[in-house]
C-alpha cells in the first residue's frame, strides 16, 4: 500500500518494497562492479567515502524486478509509474551528498525520483520549495526496505549522524516518469 505524505506543498509518496534482503545481497555481490564506476567517474564526491555507480549504473535485476511491481500500487492513486534511470550509492565514515535536485533541465523525461533504503540511520533532508512555508526542512527517517517518492525538483541532501560510524548508508536511487491514468 502507498502512503502519500503531506510534504510543504507536494505530494511525496512512501511504500515498502517486498524483500530489500534481496536487494542488498545482489548489490553486495556487485560491490566491485560498483566501486570500479565510482573510481573512473568524474563526480565530484570523495570515492572514500562515497561510492556510486550513476554515470554506468550496474543492473541490479532483484531491484528491477521489486520496485516494478512495488511502484504498480500507485494505480489505485490513479497513476502509472515508469523508470527511467537507477542507481546504487554507498556512503561510509563522512560520506555525504550536498543538496541537489534530480531535475536538470525543463525537458527532462522524468518527473519524480526515488529511494529505496537498505538501510537504517541518518535520513534525507528535504528542503522547502516555498519560502513560505514554515517548516524549511523535513528529514525522512530510513527504515529498511522502504522506497520514498519526491518531485525530481525537491532539493535534498544527506548527511551522516555520526562519521565515525563503520556501518555503510547503501540506497538504490532512481527517476521514474509519474502520469496520471487515462
């Protein structure tokens, strides 16, 4: 079932995707695969402490698989749901992301982006689109398995709790094209 959260003032859906076990022991398997785009990418990220694979995203078919059949359950909010791109990210110690949106241009094929958590931990900060809006920023608790919806213009962020920490932040992220049903 799709939740949808009353964030300043857009729609932010969230959901629980079937078995995220799945998911991380796929993408832990894949961990080389992932470091190697990492370390060849241009990104301005530290390769330390922050690990993607978004310039060659590697397939992870668990995830492909889940998130399809998670995302169907926007049908009974009267959407259809298609993905246009994913990625794995790993953060560890002072691994960050500096406040971004997923939208970089008008022409964009996608409207909305996404998380799945395969985590627990510090969460992702959104930020206001409105300058009136009171609440400025509102951070969203990860739990493990559950997949978060956004505008791809919503500026967010990610910073750890505790950099010191051993234990990794691993999310799958994505953009999904959201359309009304006929």
């Amino acid at each position: 079932m799709i939740e949808v959260l009353q964030l300043f003032p857009v729609h932010v859906f969230k959901t629980k995707i079937a078995d995220p076990e799945e998911i991380l022991t796929e993408i832990n398997s894949k961990k080389d695969q992932i470091r190697q785009v990492s370390e060849s990418s241009t990104e301005y990220q530290s390769v330390e402490t922050y690990k993607t694979d978004y310039s060659r995203p590697v397939k992870i078919n668990s995830f492909e698989s889940q998130i399809i059949s998670c995302l169907s359950d926007l049908e009974e909010k009267n959407l259809n749901a298609e993905i246009t791109m994913y990625w794995t990210a790993i953060y560890s110690g002072t691994g960050h992301h500096s406040p971004h949106t997923h939208a970089r241009n008008q022409f964009e094929y996608w409207n909305y982006s996404g998380v799945l958590y395969l985590c627990e931990g510090a969460g992702t900060n959104f930020y206001s689109p409105s300058v009136s809006c009171v609440e400025k920023i509102t951070t969203i608790k990860p739990e493990f398995g559950t997949v978060i919806l956004f505008p791809s213009t919503l500026l967010h962020s990610y910073v750890p709790l505790n950099s010191l920490s051993k234990n990794e932040r691993c999310i799958m992220s994505f953009n999904v094209n959201l359309t009304t049903r006929p």
